[in-house]
C-alpha cells in the first residue's frame, strides 16, 4: 500500500471511494458518531458511515453492501451489542463473502467493550 495523501492508503488512486465503512451497533452510536468518525476523519481518511452516506429509501441490505463494497476497509466496532445484532451480522457476511480469509486485510477490528458471548463467535475464530 502506498500513501497518496495525507491519511489515505490504497492500492492503487481509484480502487475504492471511502477509505473505511464503519460497522456499528446502534446502540453504540453515541460515541462512534461523535467521537470515533471525528478522529477518523481529522486524520484525512474518508469514513463511510450509514446515518450520513447510506442512500435515504434505499434497502438497507443494498446501502450496506454498497458501503462494504466501496470502502478500502469496513472497522468493526466489537461491543457487545455489536455481537447480538443482527443487522451487524448482515455487514459482517458481506464482508466475509468478499473477503473470505480477510487476506486483503479489509476486515479491521476494533475491541471497545468485552463481547459477553462467552466464547468468541464462529465468524472471528475463521477470522484469525
């Protein structure tokens, strides 16, 4: 990967429009959309995230795939309620179906709070 301005990686200048979709439970969004996007994007990367990006009446699944399949990286914020999510689950098999054994280092994980599932969850287990 090459730096080609300040912030932003790539492979080569046009592969993706976002540098990082953004994976997160609802109920974490106080401090994904008020801090965490603010820091990613202060840094100059370009973050995709959905209150902001996602196509308003668009299907969500479609504006997930979108933001999945246009971003360099998708950062998975790991909390617990990210863990039970369904709508979670859906990016995250997205994900997956792109990038099967994460070799392109397009999955990024992001441990905010311990995931009380007892046991890691099968789809992070393939992951590692």
């Amino acid at each position: 990967m090459t730096r080609l301005r300040k912030g932003t990686m790539t492979d080569t200048p046009t592969d993706y429009e976002f540098d990082v979709f953004i994976s997160y439970s609802s109920l974490d969004k106080v401090w994904v959309r008020g801090e965490l996007l603010n820091r990613i994007e202060q840094t100059g990367l370009k973050g995709f995230i959905d209150f902001r990006d996602f196509t308003r009446g668009e299907w969500s699944i479609n504006e997930m795939t979108r933001a999945v399949t246009i971003s360099r990286k998708t950062l998975l914020i790991l909390t617990s309620s990210y863990c039970k999510s369904e709508w979670c689950k859906h990016e995250r098999l997205i994900l997956q179906t792109l990038s099967p054994a994460n070799r392109d280092l397009r999955l990024l994980p992001l441990l905010k709070t311990e995931c009380d599932t007892g046991t890691p969850p099968s789809w992070w287990v393939s992951w590692q």
